[in-house]
C-alpha cells in the first residue's frame, strides 16, 4: 500500500476522512488564530468572468509540465470530478480557488480541506505574499478533522439549499454535522435557518433605500436594530465565523452612521479581534480595522470628511 504524502505542516496529516475521501486532521490541539497553512500557489490561471480563459488548458499543461517529480505528483493526487479530457485541467477546475475577479490559482494543500456547514478554519488570500493561508477559528481537537465552507457567506439556508448549491458547484452530497441532524435537532436548525434568511432579505431590502449618511433617523434604528437580532440569532447557530463577522461590519457602519462613535469604536475592536482570528494579526484586513478604529474619533470630529467616506460604504450583508 503506498504511503500518504505528508502536508508542509507538522500541525496538520492527510487521512482517510470516510465519505469524504483523505482530508486534512490536527495532529495536535490548535487554538483561534493559528496559521496552519500557507501555500504558494503551484498552478495559476486567467478567468474571464465565471469561465477560465480559452488559453487556460495550455497554460495549466505548460506550467505543470515545468514542476519537479514530487510537485507533479502531489498535483496527480487530487481529486478530479470534471469530465474533460485533459486530466490536469480537471485537477484544476475541481480544486482551484478564485484569488481576484480575473485570476484562479490550484494550492495543493490548502484545497485537501474538506467542507463543512459548520467549518472550524477559514482560508484568506494574502495578495502580499500571494499565498493562501489556512486559519483555525476554534479550538480543534488533536485527531479532529480540519474544514473549511465551500459556500457563499451569506448562505445559510436550509440543508436542501446548502446541499443544492455543493451538488451543482462541487459535485457532493454534504453529510457533515449540520447536514446529518435529524428530528427536532434538524426541525429546529431549519427553523432558525429559515428566520436567519427572512431576516436578511428584510435588511437587505432596507439597505437599498438607506441613505448614506451620518445622521439619526427611524429606518437607520430599525436596520440596526434588525442587525442585532440577526446577530444574537448567529452565534447560536452552526455557522462559518465570516458569516457573523459579516453582520458586524454592517454593525460598526450603522453605527457611525448613527452618530454614535462610542459603539462604532467597541465594535471595530470587536471586528479586530475577529479578523486576527480568520485572517491573522498582520493580514491587511486586520490592520484596515486597527487603523479604522485609530481614526474613527478624528473622523467623528470632522463630520465633513466622514460624510464623504460612508457614502462608499454598502449595507448588503
């Protein structure tokens, strides 16, 4: 039987995850924040659009042809579930990830962590160094399996929909831990599910007519008010951390917008903590928000300048 390769990582082992196929596992505890990965990307690629570029099956041959024996191979390891005639092309349509709206990358490793609704690591592409950096966003287990979520942020819906979206876009039938509930454990996940979606759409609604603006006003207070709701309702549910992290940046923008700087500040300290955990301390994420939080007074002060910044911002969660 032939040996498994060996993750860049003593943190982390690739093993027989059951249905799944192999997947990554914590070969120790890991605590909030830790970088567990970060990969150069092996193969890259332009899109146009939703679509690679008509040049990306001799680009993808051209560069792998250019990788060493162990590279190639570590390539060839990966699943392919696309019906193309080119194998590498396939490794690269099932397993590459969008780094910009015009460019696809294949990360040999980051991509052999499995999906989960309820995901306990995020990955985030760190456009300084161009790799991609795997994060752990809760405490894992030595011997637990390491996920990621493979859906849009924003969706949360029912198992039906969740599982709708990963059959058309990767081809799998999701059975993790929020997808295997059943009875009144599943009957009340939909339930709230269901609440969390209403409660969206309900915002979102209020965000296309939200004028942008630093000033107190009736909808500005039932948004706000619609968003902590939603919030207190998120973090008792199975949820990816980006997708309350989401909720609180509309949290922080209301309010400012309000007027009211004290909140605006607790909660940019609140979305630093958050970030550092998902994206790490020194990602520029994490520092746009110290230095958000480092300005928010003076902004406050000079209402001029802050009504000209909050008119780019978007309340679409």
């Amino acid at each position: 039987m032939t040996s498994l390769p060996r993750p860049p990582s003593a943190l982390l082992s690739l093993e027989d995850c059951g249905n799944k196929g192999l997947g990554l596992v914590a070969t120790s505890e890991l605590l909030p924040g830790r970088l567990l990965l970060s990969e150069a990307a092996i193969l890259r690629v332009t899109v146009m659009g939703d679509q690679l570029s008509p040049g990306a099956p001799k680009d993808v041959s051209r560069q792998f042809s250019s990788l060493d024996t162990d590279e190639r191979a570590t390539v060839m390891s990966l699943a392919n579930y696309d019906d193309v005639s080119c194998d590498i092309l396939g490794i690269f349509k099932t397993n590459a990830m969008n780094i910009s709206p015009s460019e696809a990358a294949l990360y040999p490793w980051v991509c052999r962590a499995n999906h989960s609704c309820d995901p306990n690591c995020n990955y985030y592409h760190n456009s300084k160094t161009g790799h991609q950096d795997l994060y752990c966003t809760r405490v894992i287990r030595a011997g637990e399996e390491v996920t990621v979520s493979y859906l849009p942020d924003n969706e949360i819906g029912r198992r039906e929909t969740r599982r709708r979206h990963l059959m058309d876009s990767h081809r799998f039938l999701c059975e993790c831990s929020v997808c295997s509930m059943t009875g009144a454990q599943l009957e009340e996940d939909e339930r709230q599910r269901d609440q969390c979606v209403r409660g969206i759409a309900e915002l979102n609604k209020m965000a296309e007519t939200l004028q942008l603006s630093i000033e107190d006003c009736p909808k500005k207070r039932k948004y706000k008010q619609g968003c902590l709701d939603l919030l207190r309702q998120l973090e008792d549910m199975a949820v990816p951390l980006p997708t309350v992290y989401n909720v609180k940046v509309c949290l922080f923008s209301i309010f400012i917008m309000l007027g009211d700087s004290l909140n605006g500040v607790i909660w940019a300290q609140e979305l630093i903590r958050i970030s550092n955990v998902m994206s790490g301390e020194l990602s520029e994420v994490t520092q746009g928000w110290r230095d958000t939080c480092d300005v928010v007074t003076q902004y406050t002060e000079d209402i001029t300048a802050l009504e000209e910044t909050v008119k780019d911002w978007s309340m679409i969660i």
